[in-house]
C-alpha cells in the first residue's frame, strides 16, 4: 500500500494540479498513519510455525486472541485449518465471586530443537485481576507423526482460585475442495468387543458426534478409545487427533454446514464438558489441560494409523530395554485363583520348554484384597524364588497387583489398604459398613486424587516390586476414580474434577516407580480394555485390549485397536479353545499372535501334537512376526472379524522388505478367499511362502499383490495360515 501511495504521489501532473502546503501536510500525515499501522501491526502479532515429517502448523497470537492458521499435510498443498481462534476461559471463581479474566498476549518463545528433543512454539497470555499465566505450547518431534498442544494456566496471585473447563484444542477443519469426509473412530474392548467395534460414519449436514471416553468404560453405553480420524472420501488424505490423558476426556465433533451438504467439520478436545467443571488452584499452582495431538497424513485411515504408531513408539510409550519386545508370556490366570507354588514351576517348566519368554502370576497370590503380600500357604517361601526361578530358566518374572483396592482385613500398622483402619478411612471414595466384605480379587475403590493415599500406593507398589524381584507390574481393576464424596481431597465435587486429580496421582505413581526402576515392563489391564487412552500408552508397554479370549473375540479386539494402537501394545490372552484339529489349534493360537501375545491357559495337558505345533508357532512367533509387529506397518485387508467370513490381517516392513498376511478362514463354506494386500511398491517382485504348504511358493509383483490379490485356499474351516512375502 506505501508503495502504491507514492507512486500515486510522484506521478501527480503538476501543472494541472500544484501541491499546497496542506496538501502536503496531509500527504504527509496520511502516509506516516498507514506506515504505523503496517508496523503496529507486525509488532502486535506473532506467528510461530511447526512442522513435523508428515504435518505442519501456523499458529498466530495477537492482542487477546490466539488462531490456528494452517494444519497441513506436508507433502500437498492443502489447508485443512480455516484460521478459528482458540478459545480461552473468560471467567473464573475467586472467595465465591466470579472475575472476569482479560488475557492479553505477552510473549512468545520459539525453539527449532537440538538433536533428540523436539521443536516448540510458546504463546503466554496473561491477566492481571486475578492474575494468571496462560501458557500455549505446541511441540512437534523429527521424523513422521502429529503435532501437540497444551494449554496450563498458573496461578500467580495470592489468592485460591477455581477454574472452569479450559477446551485442549478447537479447530475447524475443511477439506478438498468437492470430496465428501468420513469420520472414523474406535470403540474400547471394555470386557468384550461389541458388535460394531469400529465406526465410519459420512459427515453430512446434520453430523454430529460426542466421543467420550472415562478411566472406567461400563460395558454400555461404550466408550471411544480418545482418537478420531477425519478422511476425504477420495481416499487420498486425511487428519487424526487424539487426547493423552486418563480421566474424563470428550472429542465432540458437528458438521460445518454448507448448504443441503457439510464442508467440514467443527472437533473440540479436551476434558469431559457433560457436567459442571471447576478445579481448585492454589496460589503457584498450575493446571495443566490435557495434551492432544493432530496430524495430517496421505492415503487411507490405514496409512495415518501407520504414521501415528510409529510416533507413539518413539515418543510416547516408555522406553524398551529388552531386544525381544513383545516377549511371549505364559499367565496363570488359565487357572484362576488357584495358582500357587507347585503349579507356578510346573508353568515355569513348560514355558522355558515351548519357547515363551516371561512368566506372569495373575490373582490369586495375594492374602487378600488390599494385603498384598503373599498367601503362606500358597506360597510358603514367598514369591522370590518363583522368580528366581523364572530367570534361571531364561524367563521375566510378572506379578499381578490391584494395588488401588482397600480390603476388610486389619491394616497391621499401615501395611495393608484397610477401610477400617481410621487413619485410612478418608482415603477411599465413601465409608463402608463394619459388615463389609470384598470380593476375590477386588474391593474398595482408593482415591488416588488423595496424596496419603497416593503415598501408601506407591510405597507398596515399590515393596512389591524389590520384594519380589519383578520384571513386570500388572495393574487391574479400577485405579482412577470419578466418583468420591469426601470434600477434603484435592478434588472438587465435580466427577471431571475428581477423575482429573485422579489421572495426576497415577501419574506421579507410575512415572516415579519407573524412574526408581527404568527396566520394569508395566501392563495395563483394567479389566481387559476398560482403561484404554495415551495417557495409559506413556506409562505402560502393552494394554489387555479385552477380557474374554476365544479366538474370534481376540480378532475383533485387535481389528479395532490396532488403529490408534500400535499393534506390538495390543495383548491378546490366548484362552483354552483347541477345537478338534490341529488346524484348528493352530487357528486358536494365531487370532493372539498378532500383537503382544500371552498364552492363558495349562499347557502341560498340551498332547504331543499339540505341543510340537506350539513350540513352532512360538518359534515363528520370536523370529518370523515379532520384527513386522514391532516395526512393521499393519494394514486391515478385510472387514471386520465375524467368525463366518473370512478375515486377515496384513503386516509389511519397508525397512525389511517383508511382511506377512495372517488369513482366518470362519465358518463360511468358501474355501478360497483373494486379499488384497496394501503398502506395497507396484513395480517390485515378491516371493510368496506358505507356513502351513496350503499353496505352493509363487512370485507376484506388488501391483497385481494389490490389484487382483493372492489366492488363500483353506479346506477345514475355523483354520488359518500365515502368508510371508519379501521382495526380489
């Protein structure tokens, strides 16, 4: 505009029109009024961009507002992001009166990061009465995978303050011009798979979806695993964002109108918003709202669930400090509660004999719910020497603990979680009547939004982990609350509230007993899929995906969660199923043996068939699939898992040139069935074997793999076959 300005101003014809002195003057003061603007402008607004292998962001602040200008993908042109401002609180609770808060942008602060650590963008907004910081960070890693954002608000007055629900993210996200969106996300195990798993719905006009997803999932209505995927019906590009948190978390998603159809979509992320919120925050404290993520990918659902499991591997899931992940593991809970020394040895014999690699006592040990020390009778001389044991057969020692359920017993001196015990009575959600009583292996609900409660927990857990020379802690039952009338915890009465505190006492448990323990493996149970999030992915190293084993169930359960899951975290419990055939005892076996694998069930009554089939599937196990679960993409090649059609799961490793189709025969009277595999490259040449000799060996290129598929001809049904490929 300065530009054009002058050029105007020195191409005036003169004569025709001879400049006064107050035409100068005003010339002049026009020209100084739209230069301080251009500058006051610049000075006032703050862009800071990040971008990851696959996504990138531009975010801008300026005066009271902060936008989300771009989120695109890296390798097209396309901006998902329509540059919607960032919604902030407005009001909070300060001596029981409402103040209004008046952010303004104070500061920003860029880092492109050093080897190893991630780059940042910080925005800081503060407001003076009362006053409080406002803090949002968006950090992006190098290599592929999403973006992250946290909001944390810290109070620096003098004075408690209660603070309403701060939304973790809000966007409007558009896409290609003409093409219509899916919105696809992934139900929890939660007991058992149900019937649909996995939901792709057409946004359309009147589109509108709720995802919510708590640190307990009842079986009905069914939570979301806290991930979405939005994908262009071309199948050519897509978003997906997810929550890192364990409380009360929502993804609510609305159709952006447009006319008689949708173009776009309206998401917000962040803490459960069905009820009132308020969380107390004293003076120096600092709130921190969930972190999410966002990231753009090319292709299908299939290829961005690629992209973010090797995010999550690098970045969110502890670290690995055994070559072998995912070990094979043999679990006593094919047995119940009736584990005890002798059974544990002979499980321990036959696990270094079949292959298996870790060895996991499941309920059962223990005196009683909330003692948790060993029975005596059970175990006479304790469970170290099952783990000596274990690891002079070459196998990990695992130990299940409910370690955040009380019991009935005497506490004797604090060494057990008793709700009679008066200096532990406040520590769980509600009183209890002297007549109570718990169950087999679960009890009284802790609340771990407590710190004398969360205290004990993590003392206990640390006992149990030297005491009995653990290489793995399984946590079960109910472990972050979102129900609890005491008023003297750190939670308010809000069940968001006390499911937040919650997830922050896990947290400081399990990241403090990881740090006094780097090796530890930690496996979240929770009921088999009750507690599925990212918040659980940063602090375990697998997650039961479901409680029930049969075979089909098993399929299900992974088919679903191996979208936002890498495959390598999601455990399958392979129940006792063995059907009349060797095809079939093979078939039990694969539907658990494509993620994290354990074996539940008594193998010792394996007849020699039996045992010489499992011993091989093992060894395939250890050295033909675990590097493509560990590594490997993994692609769904069929729809979902229904027990009569066929079904199959197909993994390929860029890095190895290989992969492996699993392929399930149901109890369809087709006996051959085509896949079509994916991730391929078109112009390779692959060499095709089957484990089981079904076919004979042929030779395909990767586009007819693709196009017209490989031929899977299986005579018995509920039988299967692996399928390896590696290119020429």
């Amino acid at each position: 505009m300065k530009t054009a300005f002058l050029h105007k101003f020195n191409n005036v014809p003169r004569r025709f029109c001879p400049p006064t002195a107050s035409y100068m003057i005003a010339c002049s003061a026009l020209l100084w009024c739209i230069i301080s603007c251009r500058f006051a402008y610049a000075a006032d607004a703050t862009i800071g961009t990040l971008a990851t292998a696959d996504t990138s962001v531009q975010i801008e602040a300026q005066d009271t507002r902060l936008k989300l200008l771009a989120l695109k993908s890296v390798r097209c042109d396309w901006n998902w992001a329509t540059g919607n401002e960032l919604p902030l609180i407005n009001a909070v609770e300060v001596n029981g009166q409402s103040k209004s808060t008046h952010w303004k942008f104070k500061m920003h602060s860029s880092s492109k990061g050093k080897p190893g650590q991630p780059a940042q963008e910080i925005f800081v907004f503060e407001t003076e009465e009362p006053a409080l910081e406002l803090k949002s960070t968006w950090t992006a890693y190098s290599g592929p995978g999403p973006i992250e954002h946290q909001i944390t608000i810290r109070n620096k007055s003098q004075t408690a303050v209660l603070l309403p629900l701060q939304p973790s993210l809000v966007f409007d996200a558009r896409g290609p011009t003409r093409q219509s969106l899916d919105n696809i996300w992934v139900e929890k195990g939660a007991g058992k798979p149900s019937a649909i798993g996995i939901h792709r719905t057409k946004i359309e006009k009147d589109f509108a979806a709720l995802l919510t997803s708590l640190p307990y999932s009842d079986d009905e209505p069914r939570d979301a695993i806290p991930w979405t995927a939005i994908q262009d019906g071309s199948g050519q590009q897509g978003l997906f964002a997810g929550i890192e948190f364990s409380g009360r978390v929502q993804i609510a998603l609305r159709a952006i109108p447009d006319g008689a159809s949708a173009s776009g979509v309206h998401a917000e992320l962040g803490l459960d918003s069905r009820q009132p919120f308020r969380t107390k925050l004293l003076p120096g404290e600092t709130f921190e709202a969930p972190t999410v993520f966002v990231g753009c990918y090319q292709g299908d659902v299939d290829d961005g669930a690629n992209q973010l499991h090797r995010w999550v591997e690098a970045h969110l899931r502890p670290p690995v400090h055994d070559e072998r992940y995912p070990l094979l593991v043999n679990n006593s809970w094919g047995s119940g509660m009736a584990v005890d020394e002798k059974l544990a040895l002979k499980m321990i014999e036959d696990s270094a004999e079949l292959g298996l690699e870790l060895f996991h006592i499941d309920a059962g040990w223990f005196r009683g719910v909330g003692n948790w020390h060993a029975d005596e009778k059970k175990f006479p001389h304790g469970l170290a020497p099952i783990a000596d044991a274990a690891h002079k057969n070459g196998l990990k020692f695992g130990l299940w603990v409910g370690w955040a359920q009380g019991g009935h017993m005497p506490s004797d001196g604090g060494q057990n979680l008793s709700v009679f015990d008066p200096a532990m009575k406040n520590w769980f959600t509600r009183d209890y009547k002297p007549e109570w009583r718990t169950a087999e292996f679960y009890g009284a609900d802790v609340c771990i939004g407590d710190v004398p409660a969360r205290d004990w927990c993590l003392n206990a857990l640390r006992r149990i982990v030297k005491e009995n020379k653990l290489d793995l802690l399984e946590h079960d039952q109910r472990t972050i609350m979102d129900k609890c009338e005491r008023t003297n915890h750190l939670h308010t009465t809000s069940r968001t509230d006390i499911a937040y505190q919650g997830a922050r006492g896990y947290y400081h448990i399990y990241d403090t007993l990881r740090a006094d323990n780097p090796n530890l493996l930690f496996e979240d149970c929770i009921n088999g899929g009750r507690m599925v999030d990212f918040g659980v992915v940063k602090r375990t190293h697998y997650i039961s995906i479901t409680d029930v084993y049969d075979p089909l169930s098993n399929r299900r359960a992974f088919y679903d969660s191996s979208y936002p899951l890498p495959p390598s975290m999601c455990e399958c419990y392979v129940e006792n199923h063995p059907g009349t055939n060797i095809s079939n005892f093979k078939y039990m076996l694969r539907s658990g043996m494509m993620g994290w694998c354990t074996i539940m069930l008594d193998m010792s009554k394996w007849n020699q068939e039996q045992r010489a089939a499992g011993k091989r599937q093992f060894e395939i196990y250890k050295t033909k699939l675990r590097p493509l679960i560990a590594r490997g993409n993994l692609y769904h090649v069929s729809d979902r898992p229904d027990g009569k059609r066929w079904d199959g799961i197909q993994y390929v490793s860029p890095e190895l040139d290989k992969g492996v189709l699993f392929a399930f025969r149901g109890t369809t009277d087709a006996f051959l069935h085509f896949f079509k595999l994916k991730g391929l490259a078109a112009e390779r040449k692959y060499e095709l074997t089957f484990e089981d000799g079904t076919e004979k060996p042929i030779a395909m290129s990767g586009q007819e793999l693709m196009q017209k598929g490989i031929g899977v001809n299986l005579p018995g049904r509920e039988s299967s076959e692996l399928i390896f490929f590696k290119s020429n």
